[in-house]
C-alpha cells in the first residue's frame, strides 16, 4: 500500500493511487458527482427518521462517506436499508482503532516504533498488535476487502475498460514491479483507513460544533440559502461564492483537530535544528495537533470563530492561516486523498446545514471533550434535527 511503506513500493503505489483517481476525475466532475449522489441519499434517509428528536448522525455519515470510497474502489454504493457488510467493515476498522489506542504503550508503540524493541514492553506491544491485526484486521477488514477485489475482478478482462480503482490498478500490475496483488489489498484498505475515518470524524466534530454554536450554524445556514437554489444541493462551483462557509470547515478541521500526529517520515541525511541533529534514518513526526491549537496566529484556540480565516470584508480569505490549517499534512507525505476529502466535507456540511437546523437534545449538553485516540473521535451521542 501507501500509507505504511517506503521507497520504490511507496513511490510507485503512490503514483499509481493518484494516476487512476485522476482518471475516473478526482478534482473533476465525475468525482463531484458521485459524492453529491451520495449526499443525496444521506439527506433523504435523514428526512425519512421518525424520531427526529434524538438522532445518532454517526453511521448516517460514515455510510455516506463509507460508500464514496466503495463506489471508488470496487464501482457500487450501498442502500441504507441494505448495507450490513459495509457497516460490518466500518465498525471492524472502529474495534481495531479503540483495541490499539486504548492501551497507552500499544499507542506509543504505533507512533514511535523503536518502543518494540524495548525488553518486556516492546514484547508486550508487538503481542497486542499483532493480536489486534489477526483478531480484527485479518479476521473482518481484510476479508471484506478481499472478497469484493475478488468480486470486481472475476469477469473483466485485461482490455477492458476500467470501470473502478480495482480495475484501473490490475491493469497497471504487469507494467510496473511493485504493483502487486498484496498492494493492491493495501492501497484499497488505505483509502478506507486515510479517507473514510478522517472525513467522517471531522463532519462529526463539525455537526457537533455547530449545534453548540447556533449563531455560526444561522449564518452559515443564511450563506448557503442564498446562494444554492431550493431545489439543488450545493456544489462545488458554489464555493467562491460562500466564504463563510469555506471558513467554516476550515475552522471545524482546526479545532475538530482529530490527528495527534500524521504519517511517519524519515530523515535521508543528518540536519541540524535550532542546535539539535537529527541523523539520517530517524524516524520524525510532526505533531500536526500542537501547531493547529498553540500557533500564535490563532487567537484564543480554544474558541471556535470562523470568522478569522475572513478579512474585514468578510469575503476573503486570509491566506497566512489557511496555510498554517494542515490537517492534510504537508510535502510528499501528504494525504493523497486531500482534493475528495474536501469536497465531501465542504458539500457534506452545507448539505446538512441547507436542509436541517442541529441542536442538543431537550434537556441535555452536547459534550466537545473527545476521550484520547490516534484518531480524536466525539463521543457518542444524539442531536436533534429540525427540517428548515
């Protein structure tokens, strides 16, 4: 896959990855289209909830998410009523994340690898890994994804047209040395491992966040109504037209502030900083949380404003803290998957937003502490949802 590999097999499948999104029109309207296709059916099964004054927006979301990368990958969406297998998959990858960061060495070990090699507690660590992939990851996630490449893969052909990521990329396995089958698992679990959880604890965060600030969801909501017909949802053309909006995910995605640390890098020779050598081959990671809640850019952290990415016009954005908000991560370590993942979250909260008012429940407080995690997720609870 991409996300835990090195070298010639990162580079190619990495390359590879983004070759055949940008055929099937990431960052262009078929792309687009699929995620508006998958909103809409999200919007439509909110509506169809009878008991509109307690709802658990959490599997709504990640199947709306959940079935984007399906469609992707494997060329198929699940109906709400009908979508076991995928929500099996969702809540396995669920089980894996809490088995290994509910144990504070187990966490410590996924971030800095080096721990394993400690007497007794890097035994200790490895045994609980590996205990998690055979127990979760081999036993659900894997099976999941092997039987629909199998599935995908059956009947086509070599010559044919591709019709999906699975396609795409078997075409591409007798071009290149490092394009396997074993990679090919990989680089399909790393989409939904990078592209589904993210995505789907940010709108989480996001939904949450507003219905604690009902003025910001107003104003958002006014924007949104203003510029988007009633009888469409939003779309990405109407962006520019909508800097609250724009400001408002960003600001959702710094202080949702969901990864503690990104992706593992590596240094290729000695650097010195502010007085420190790093030597070539140490492992670095950047701690994207700290930079994103304790930059000085941004005033008071804590609070949740939108209205600082704006100037005083209120129209444009301030580039200094639009380039200092990098959930994404930055350089070649990116996530891949940075153009899909902002248009789900900016069509997936105005969407939301343009069709219902979010508030707590009567009688409760909607709770903004999320437990420690490699992957800061809300605690569960339920909102009501109003249709505007």
């Amino acid at each position: 896959g991409v996300v835990n590999s090195n070298g010639g097999v990162w580079r190619e499948n990495r390359r590879a990855a983004i070759s055949i999104m940008r055929d099937f029109g990431m960052g262009r309207n078929v792309m687009e289209e699929q995620v508006r296709g998958s909103i809409a059916e999200y919007i439509a099964f909110l509506e169809s909830v009878e008991d509109k004054e307690h709802v658990d927006l959490r599997w709504p979301i990640q199947v709306m998410i959940a079935n984007v990368i399906n469609e992707v990958l494997f060329g198929y969406r699940y109906n709400y009523d009908d979508c076991q297998p995928l929500m099996d998959y969702v809540n396995g990858f669920s089980e894996m994340v809490d088995e290994m960061t509910d144990n504070f060495g187990v966490l410590l070990a996924l971030i800095f690898p080096s721990i394993r090699n400690w007497p007794v507690i890097g035994a200790y660590t490895v045994g609980k890994i590996q205990a998690t992939r055979i127990k979760v990851g081999d036993l659900k996630l894997n099976k999941y994804l092997r039987e629909n490449v199998e599935k995908v893969l059956k009947d086509y052909k070599i010559e044919d047209e591709p019709t999906c990521f699975v396609h795409g990329y078997k075409q591409r396995m007798g071009q290149n040395e490092y394009l396997d089958d074993i990679n090919l698992m990989g680089t399909c679990s790393d989409f939904f491992v990078a592209g589904m959880e993210t995505t789907t604890t940010t709108l989480r965060w996001g939904m949450l966040i507003l219905a604690t600030n009902q003025e910001a969801q107003e104003k958002l909501r006014r924007e949104i109504l203003d510029v988007v017909e009633s009888d469409r949802l939003p779309q990405m053309s109407d962006q520019p037209k909508m800097p609250y909006a724009r400001a408002c995910v960003l600001e959702v995605q710094r202080r949702a502030n969901i990864l503690q640390t990104n992706v593992l890098r590596v240094a290729v020779r000695d650097v010195e900083i502010r007085g420190q050598t790093i030597p070539a081959g140490a492992w670095v990671n950047a701690d994207i949380h700290y930079l994103m809640a304790n930059d000085p850019l941004f005033e008071n952290p804590e609070e949740f404003c939108p209205e600082r990415y704006l100037l005083e016009d209120g129209k444009t954005l301030r580039k200094d803290l639009v380039e200092r908000t990098i959930p994404f991560s930055i350089g070649k370590r990116a996530c891949a998957g940075e153009g899909i993942a902002r248009v789900e979250l900016f069509l997936g909260l105005t969407a939301t937003f343009q069709h219902f008012r979010i508030s707590a429940c009567e009688g409760q407080e909607i709770d903004l502490d999320g437990p420690p995690s490699a992957i800061l997720v809300p605690k569960e609870q339920k909102v009501r949802i109003q249709r505007v």
